[in-house]
C-alpha cells in the first residue's frame, strides 16, 4: 500500500469519525456538556473501528504489507473498541450524575418534585431554589455512590438498585443507613456564615465525627415518608430543572 493510499485511508477514517459526532454536542446548546464529549468520542470510535475493519479486510487486504495488516488490525479489534468502552462508561457514569438520572426510577420522583417546589421548606428544595448548587444536585450531595465515593456509598447503591429491580422496595421507600457530616461540611464548613453561628464551633468535633447530625437542627432534606404520596402527585413544572433554578 502506497502512503498516498494510507493517508487516503486516515483522512476518510477521520471524516467518518466526525461525521459520526451528534449534531446535538455542537449545535443545540450553546455549552457543550462532558456527557456530549465522552458520547462523541465513543461513536466516533465505533464508526472508525468498523469502516477501518471492513477497509483493511475486504479492500486493501491485498495492498497492505504483512506488518501494516496486523497493525490496523490491532487498533481495528483492540485500541478503538477500548476507547469506545471507556467513552460509554465514562458516558453512563457522568449522565448517571444528573437530577434526571435520579429521576429515571419513579420511586425517587417524590424527592425531585420536593427539591423542586418552590415552596418546600426542606434542605434539598432550600438549596435547589437558591442555586446553591449549580447543577447535579442530588449527586453534590450524595458523592459517596460515585466513582470515588467510599466502599459503604457503592454497597447502599447497589442494594438500593437491587431492590429496584426486583421489586422488593417499600413504598414509600424508607431510608436504611446514615448520612455522612462530611457531605456536608465540605461546602459550608470554613465559609464566614458558618463561622458565625457559636454552635457550630462549640460542636465541631461532634459534627465531624458523626455524633451529632447536621439535620438535627436544620431539618428533614428531603419530605418525610407520610410526606410523599402527596409529594409524587404533584408533577413538577419549573424550569430548568436539568441544571438547576436558573436552567445552569
């Protein structure tokens, strides 16, 4: 194979590769999300890995040299395939990170329409409509299930799925565990409104070790479980609900 035909080759690899790339990552928003990015990157993978099979097999099989074949064949079969998988899972674990994520499973849809409301008195909702947390909120504040979060997050969200899909959840479901300080003092602890409240610095140390549960004193974040049957009646209709308050 000559290298006008390799470059030939490379070239149409490329354009197919960007051809593959959704329109909605470059032109339907004006910001383009790490979900667009990685979704991209594992299409255009997949398109480059199956024309670069087909070409090199069935069309230039002939022309290529023994050590040039089984080059191509490696990054055809091994390298695009695994940048394709690592794209998809990267895709799924930060999708899996927004409000609409969480509300996929209709068990949940009473805690998004509570954080939502505009009206709600409890932590999640208190931070949603003061946009106190930009975007992905119910992951901001429950870290522990992601990719670093601890081994304790992963065993509850595994369990919590398994329960899902078996279909041996109570409903309304009702919370088994407990809740981390930390999660929580992340943020506030160290900021000046936090500094100000003499309780605060009087039960530091019972803050973070757990002893004493910020809840304790700040309330419910979520609506209580007789709280939710009314709570899943109402359908949510405020906007921006992807990104928070304010559509961010």
């Amino acid at each position: 194979m000559t290298q006008k035909h390799q470059q030939s080759l490379i070239a149409f690899l490329t354009v197919a590769g960007l051809w593959a790339v959704p329109a909605s990552a470059a032109g339907e928003r004006d910001v383009v999300s790490s979900v667009d990015i990685f979704r991209s990157i594992g299409i255009a993978a997949s398109v480059a890995g199956i024309l670069l099979l087909i070409l090199i097999q069935y069309v230039y099989r002939k022309r290529l040299p023994h050590g040039t074949y089984h080059r191509l064949l490696l990054v055809g079969v091994f390298l695009l395939p695994l940048a394709a998988t690592w794209s998809t899972t990267a895709t799924v674990m930060e999708g899996s990170k927004s409000v609409q994520a969480c509300r996929s499973c209709h068990v949940m849809h009473p805690f998004v329409n509570d954080m939502t409301n505009a009206t709600s008195p409890t932590l999640a909702a208190r931070h949603y409509r003061n946009n106190w947390i930009a975007k992905d909120q119910c992951y901001a504040c429950h870290v522990t299930y992601g990719a670093t979060g601890t081994l304790a997050g992963k065993r509850d969200g595994f369990r919590h799925w398994l329960h899902y899909v078996t279909n041996t959840y109570p409903d309304p479901i009702q919370y088994v565990g407990s809740y981390a300080n930390s999660n929580c003092l992340s943020c506030h602890q160290g900021t000046g409104k936090w500094e100000r409240v003499k309780s605060h610095q009087t039960l530091v140390g019972e803050l973070s070790t757990d002893r004493i549960a910020c809840i304790t004193c700040h309330g419910p974040p979520h609506p209580l479980p007789h709280e939710r049957t009314v709570a899943m009646a109402t359908r949510d209709t405020s906007p921006g609900m992807a990104g928070g308050p304010h559509g961010q």
